[in-house]
C-alpha cells in the first residue's frame, strides 16, 4: 500500500463526518471574530469610553454565547432532524410505502430503526439522501437563526449592560471630582436631572 | 480518552433527542413539490449561501433586539445597533465571498486525475490520491471539511484586515447618521 499523503489521511478522517471538524473550526472561527471586532471598538476613537464598557463585553458576551447556544440550540436542532429522519418519523411518501411493503412497518417510527441500514432500491436510497440532506441543512439553518440571532443577543446584551454598569461605578469611584458619567444619562430622567439640563444647554428656555 | 462529565452531558442529550423523538407524531411528505424543495436546498445551499441566509436574518433581528435593550441608554442602544448592523453587513459580505472563493479553489484542485489530461495534474493535488475507494460522497465531505480549514485560515487574516476596519468605518458613518437625525429632530421640536 502507497504511503499516504496529509490529503490522503484527511480524506480518511472526514470523508465519513465532516460535523466533528465543523464543530472546532466553528468555534475557533467565533473567537477570532470576536477578537477582531474588540480590536475594532478599542482602536475606534469615536467611540466613548462608556459606551465601549458595554460594547467590548457584549462583543466577548457574543462569542461565548454563540458557542454555548451553538451546542445547545444548533445541535439540538440538527441531532433531532437528524433522528426524525433516519427512524422514518420524517418521510417521504414513496419510501414510507416501499417499507410498508417489504415488511418495516413495525419498526418504522421506532428510535432503534436506522432507513440508511436497509437496503433500498437505488433510486430510493439516492432521494432518501437527497431528503436527509435537505432536512439537515434546514434544521442547521432554523437552529442557526434562533441560535445566533435570537437568544444569543438577547443574553449578551443582558451581561454586557451588567458589566457597563459595573464599569461606570468603577469610573465614578476612581474619578469622584470629574463631572459623574450616569447610566441613566438619557433614560429614566429625574424632574430635578431634566431641569438642570435644561437650564444649562438651552439659552433660548423661557420660563 | 474517556471523558466521564461530557460522556453523560452527551448521553443526557441523545436520550433527551429519544424522548422527542418518541413524543412527535409520524410525519409523511405527500407533497411532491415540498418533498422536491428539500432535496434542493440540501442540494444547493451550502456554507456561502448559509451564511447569506444567516446575515440576512440577524438584521431583520439583531439591530431591534439592541434598540429594545432598555437596560442601557439611548445613546448606548444606539450606536450598539449601529455597530451591529455594521458588523453584520461586513461580516455577511467578507464571510460570503471568503467562503465562496475558497469552495471554488477546493472544486479546482479537487479532480479526479484519472479525468485530467497530462498537463494538468496540478488540478488534483487536493485529490486523495492513495485512497483505494474514494467514494462521491466521501469526497464531498472532504472538499468540505477542506474548504472549512482553509476558509478559517483566510478569515484568520480578513477578520483583521478587513471585517474590523469595515465594521469601524459603517459605524461611525451610521453614529454620524443617527447623530444628524437627532440633530434634526431636536430643532424641529424646539422651532415649533
């Protein structure tokens, strides 16, 4: 047998189950973005420095949820598609009738059951495959979504606003003579807060 | 090695797939049409146009759930949507072209060599040459798990030099946008 190359022992490892590479690479790939999009609200002079108290922990926030929710949503998603599929729960029509035929009913349905197992007629193998693929992209997709872009948003803006706010305290803390930077600066304004605004930016205010 | 916490995370999870499972009622496609649509996505829609999909949702989403965010100021919330819309589009463009590119390359210098006429044998140097049954879809998992490898590496690279600079430059354009909007609205209300 030929010595094999690093091409040929890639094959190897991943012509089977590419997901188990896709899984690392993901990852890495969330936190290298992550990393880039820090650098680039730390470099942006534009930016104030409260409000990168919240948008560096939000950034860092979005990578490790992403990753967290990728495992618990995402591959929910797809494990379960994945399930529905192979034990016939999810089916097409012409492959549900040509097991009924050759004697599958019982098991069809079953979690034990395993359609890729049996031998189907060529043509049927190949559309089963083309549906499970079909059904697997759509499960990854939906769970990506809600995922990524749903509940990871949700959670890392709940832990950055909490880290904001620590962050402002902070500042507060270390510099008590400078003018007070205020979380609720633009929200939730006090009558007394609003009038001394007021008084002190508008020259035209009769009153 | 065997892992004791992951190995019962993973077999709490596979029993908790079973139970679902069990519980769903039987699903048959009658529809041919639908049954037609599946098979093409699975077909045709890979990890570029994954991605677009994906960057398309996140900003019929990801802008509104910043904007709702009542925990921070408006200031804050806003310039949080700026820069995840910008971020978004930077990233769904840098993300859908490096993908696109690197599965180009993969499909180039995937070839069967039997297939190759003499001077192109650099076509298959990405081909498992010493594999005795390379099968079609064995084949396809390894252009794919290669494009994913290389695309990290080139990402490696375009995240810095490309996405960051890119998600700055919107940002303040869209904060400088928001700001000339506030501006605007603040003298319409205080000349009325």
């Amino acid at each position: 047998m030929a010595n094999l190359t690093l091409i040929d022992k890639f094959y190897k490892k991943f012509c089977e189950n590419p997901g188990k590479m896709l899984i690392h690479t993901g990852v890495i790939g969330w936190i290298m973005s992550s990393a880039a999009q820090i650098f680039a609200i730390a470099i942006n002079d534009k930016i104030p420095k409260e409000q990168k108290m919240f948008m560096v922990p939000q950034e860092f926030a979005d990578a490790c949820v992403n990753i967290l929710s990728f495992y618990a949503v995402t591959r929910t998603f797809t494990s379960f598609a994945d399930k529905m599929v192979k034990c016939g729960k999810l089916i097409q029509k012409p492959t549900k009738k040509w097991l009924i035929k050759n004697g599958y009913e019982n098991l069809l349905g079953k979690t034990k059951f395993d359609i890729s197992k049996i031998k189907l007629p060529a043509a049927q193998r190949r559309s089963h495959e083309l549906f499970k693929d079909g059904v697997d992209l759509t499960a990854a997709t939906v769970g990506g979504i809600i995922s990524c872009n749903i509940i990871t948003p949700v959670i890392r803006n709940l832990y950055a606003s909490k880290r904001q706010k620590q962050g402002i305290a902070y500042l507060n803390k270390k510099y008590p003579k400078k003018s007070q930077i205020s979380d609720k600066q633009y929200h939730n304004v006090s009558m007394a807060d609003f009038q001394t605004r007021a008084y002190s930016l508008s020259s035209g205010l009769k009153i | 090695m065997a892992i004791p916490g992951i190995n019962s995370v993973h077999n709490f999870a596979r029993s908790t797939i079973y139970k679902l499972v069990d519980a769903m009622p039987a699903v048959t496609i009658n529809s041919k049409k639908l049954s037609d649509s599946i098979k093409w996505a699975g077909q045709h829609i890979s990890s570029p146009q994954n991605r677009l999909i994906l960057g398309a949702t996140a900003l019929m989403s990801q802008p509104f759930i910043d904007l709702n965010n009542k925990r921070v100021d408006e200031e804050t919330r806003k310039t949080s949507a700026a820069r995840t819309v910008a971020k978004i589009i930077a990233g769904t463009t840098t993300g859908f072209f490096v993908r696109y590119y690197c599965i180009k390359a993969i499909e180039a210098f995937t070839k069967d060599p039997k297939t190759l006429k003499e001077g192109e044998k650099y076509k298959s140097v990405l081909y498992p040459k010493n594999i005795l049954r390379v099968t079609k879809k064995g084949l396809k998992h390894h252009k794919m798990a290669l494009g994913t490898v290389i695309s990290l590496g080139v990402m490696m690279f375009t995240n810095f030099l490309i996405d960051a600079p890119l998600t700055k430059i919107l940002t303040n354009k869209f904060v400088a946008k928001i700001k000339e909007n506030d501006a605007k609205k603040s003298k319409g209300v205080s000349d009325g």
